[in-house]
C-alpha cells in the first residue's frame, strides 16, 4: 500500500468515525429514556403501553398495534391467558418474572382484573413483539 492509499482509508475512517459519534449522540435521549423506562417503578395500562410499544414497532417493522392486538398477540404466544376466567391475564410465570402486575378487585358483580405492564415488562413485550412481526 502506497502512502495515497493509506490517506484515503484514513479520510474514510474519519467520515465513518464523525458519522458514528453523530448517530450516538441522537440516540443517547432514547437510551437514558429506555434505562429509565425499564428501572422505574412506574406501571403502565395495556393501552398506554399499546401506545409506546406502537412508536417502536412502527419504526422498526411498520407496523403499529393497539391494546386489542396487543392482547391478542400476547394470547397468541402464550403470555397471557386464553381461556376462561382469566382470559387476558397475564401467566404466572411473567407475573413472577416482574413483567406484569396484577391487581384484583372485588366488585358488586364480581372480580375485577387489572393488569399493568412494569418498565421490565415494557422491554419484554416489545423484544417478544419484534420477534413475532419478524417472523
């Protein structure tokens, strides 16, 4: 390699090192929100997290989703319940892997169910999401 070919690999380091640093820097407000997302003790309704999940998968996949697709394909990869009584809640394994909370509540008519989705269950159901519209 003569010192005209050394130059060029090195101009075009620097291009792709300049255009890293940049690519870092836009996404650093996305990663300090994920971290804070996934270490926070704050719960999240199936539609809100409809709602920030649909963000990303459109993003990634072109595809959004709603509370009542989420809840579908959660019954459809089996985190949550398809029969029954406790049809849309989530399995107890997930329960006690911190993805969901579960609150239940006595009602005049009966039991009321209802389930949150931690900030560790946000990460969850979204890499299990992508991994579904990936096929």
């Amino acid at each position: 390699m003569d010192n005209s070919e050394l130059s060029k690999i090195l101009e075009q380091s620097s291009v792709t090192i300049s255009q890293l640093s940049a690519a870092l820097v836009s996404l650093r407000p996305d990663a300090e929100f994920g971290r804070a997302v996934k270490n926070g003790s704050e719960h999240y309704t199936l539609k809100e997290t409809a709602d920030i999940l649909s963000e990303n998968l459109t993003a990634d996949c072109g595809k959004g989703i709603g509370r009542t697709e989420l809840c579908d394909v959660l019954r459809r990869i089996n985190i949550f319940s398809s029969t029954g009584s406790s049809w849309n809640e989530p399995l107890r394994p997930y329960i006690d892997a911190g993805y969901f909370v579960v609150k239940i509540s006595e009602t005049p008519v009966g039991k009321k169910v209802t389930t949150k989705v931690t900030g560790k269950g946000l990460e969850y159901v979204m890499k299990k999401l992508r991994e579904y519209f990936h096929g």
